[in-house]
C-alpha cells in the first residue's frame, strides 16, 4: 500500500497538465486502474484479512483521488495567472457602435397626436379590431344598403354553415369604439379613438389597412364652435405652426349632422409642403355634429346630450408631416427609409411609459 502510495503522489505532484491528470487516474484508480484491481481481490481473502486491507485500500482511494483534484484546481488557478500575465485588455477604448432602433413613422405620429389631445382634455379609448356589423354599421346610422357595407369595401368574417351568430367585420373606421364607450362611460365625454381599420383599396395613398383616429365629445352644451376650435388646437401643435386657417365645407357622413369635410390652409414650395400660409387648400379629417341616432344607440338621450365627432388617416397627417410621398412605405421599407426621413432614436415620451428609445 504504501509503494502505491508514494507512486501515485509523485506522479500527481509531478503531473504537468489536465490530460496527464486524467492518465493517472485511469491507471490508478480506473476500473482497470491498480487500485480498483487490488480492492477487486478483496473477495478472495479471508475475513480477518479483508478486515485489514479493504479499510487501507478505502483510505488510499480516497486520498488519490482527493490528490487529483487538488492538483486539478491547481493547475487550472496556474493557468488562469498566466493567461491574466499575457492577456490584457484597453478599458479606455470606446465601445463597438451599436445600431439604435427606431420609432416608425406611424406610432410617432400617434404618439403626438395622443399627447396633443391629452392637454385638451381627451382620454384614450380602444376597443377590438373584430367587431359586429352593428357596432360597425348599424349604430353609427349606415343603412343596409350603403356602398360601404358591401363585400368590395369591407372585410367580412368567414361563417361556417350553422354559425347564427350576428355577421363580424374587420372594422372600417374606429367609430365603432364611440358607440362602445357610450355605452360603458355615459355623458358627458371626451375621448379620442386611435387604431388599425380595414379597408378593400390599394394604392398610393390607401392601403387594405391603416391606422385612424376618431375623436368625440358629448356635453349638453356643445356646438360647432367647440368643434373647430379643438381642431384648429390640434393641427397648430401637431404642424407646429403658430396659427392656421380651416375651411369647413359640407359634406354627407350617416353618423354626424350637420357634416363637414375640414381643409386646412397651405402653399407648396419646391416641393415641400407648408401648413398655415398659402393660397391652397389640402383636404385633412371629416367632422360633424354627432346624429341623434348615433347617440341613442350609445345608450344616451339625443334630447338631452349633443357633441361633435371628428375622424383623421394617422398614416396621412404622417406623410403630410414628415414628407413621404406614398402610404405603402409604411409597409415595406426598412431602417434605412426611417433614417432617411429623420426617424432615428427619438427621446420622446411614448403612451407605455419611458423614451422610445
């Protein structure tokens, strides 16, 4: 035991690197190692004898193998001292450039316009982009025979045979949110309703879906005068200019009476549109005094309410911001098109808390 002993050490203490380490493991205590081989005759001895050599064998095994890993731990601490002796690194030098996303054009956009209408008192409503053709229809007083509501405009939801349930759509407009928070929120009220809506048109200036904001405001005493002055807030602040002439000129919307399509005073220079002087006059949103049907099918007495209801492309207020000729970039460009029209990392506060960056 004890030549074993003396062997097996020397060569631990001798040992070089980890693949030496291992070759004295399987030759000493290996299942065909010299170790295991002599604790395998232990069978062979008689009672008294195993009572002598199995505890010395034990005790040789373990010490072994407890060599073997502390001159395992050893040479791996010599390894790492030398590793820290050749290898160093330059704290000083600046870091790799990292590429920074970026705020799509869009949700800037939605961002802004939210924020805007925050400071006028407007509350954010939303509600599901799959909606009935009551809430999408009939609520906002369009009849069954309206254009809009025919197959060739309006994304109609499969129904299996058997499915009684009402006919679903993919929401045209965000109005049917409205009918919803009249519904849950009562008058008076003040929200704006911002989203994806689905439409069957495709083209350089539509697409099959963009983003709308809707905006509606029921009080007792509510004219058309509130109307336009909530606008002309609007596009000051979101165009950043410092005044603004609108043009209301009537129109027909099933939902609002009187209606009107709201123009908005510009001039184009070299290409570059500006808002707020000019001779010219560029189409923007929809407006109206909110019908008395829309209002009772909200849930509220028409006798006793009245507001007016507005609703804006956020995909065109975009393009009329910031420059870009057609809606379906929004769809397939990349970051270089966003770097192009200025969209880096924007330090702007967002609607879930935080930067956007």
């Amino acid at each position: 035991m004890d030549d074993l002993k003396a062997k097996y050490l020397g060569q631990i203490a001798d040992a070089a690197d980890e693949n030496a380490l291992e070759a004295i493991r399987v030759a000493a205590v290996g299942k065909k190692g010299e170790v295991s081989l002599k604790m395998r005759e232990l069978g062979k001895m008689t009672p008294e004898e195993r009572q002598v050599a199995g505890p010395a064998l034990n005790a040789l095994k373990d010490e072994i193998n407890a060599a073997l890993s502390a001159k395992k731990a050893g040479l791996a601490d010599a390894a790492l001292d030398a590793r820290l002796r050749t290898e160093w690194l330059d704290v000083t030098l600046p870091t790799r450039p990292t590429r920074n996303g970026t705020l799509h054009p869009i949700s800037q956009a939605s961002e802004e316009l939210t924020a805007i209408f925050a400071e006028l008192g407007f509350s954010v409503a939303e509600g599901p982009r799959i909606d009935t053709d009551w809430y999408n229809f009939d609520a906002l007083n369009i009849p069954g025979h309206h254009p809009a509501r025919a197959e060739m405009d309006t994304f109609y939801m499969h129904r299996a045979e058997g499915d009684n349930r009402p006919p679903h759509v993919l929401r045209t407009h965000t109005s049917p949110v409205q009918i919803r928070s009249m519904e849950k929120m009562g008058a008076p009220l003040r929200i704006i309703c911002p989203g994806g809506v689905y439409r069957a048109d495709y083209d350089q200036t539509h697409t099959p879906m963009f983003h709308q904001v809707e905006g509606l405001a029921l009080d007792k005493d509510i004219s058309m005068a509130n109307l336009k002055w909530v606008l002309e807030e609007f596009v000051k602040s979101y165009f950043e200019v410092d005044s603004v002439d609108l043009r209301f000129r009537a129109s027909h919307f099933p939902f609002t009476e009187p209606s009107a399509e709201v123009d908005i005073r510009c001039s184009w220079k070299d290409g570059t549109l500006k808002i707020g002087e000019g001779d010219d006059w560029l189409e923007i949103l929809g407006s109206g005094m909110v019908h008395p049907k829309v209002i009772a099918a909200g849930g509220i007495d028409p006798d006793v309410y009245q507001g007016f209801a507005f609703g804006m492309g956020i995909d065109r207020i975009a393009m009329l911001k910031y420059g870009i000729p057609d809606l379906r970039a929004f769809f397939d460009s990349d970051l270089r098109w966003l770097r192009h029209y200025g969209f880096q990392c924007l330090d702007v506060p967002t609607l879930h808390g935080g930067l956007s960056r």
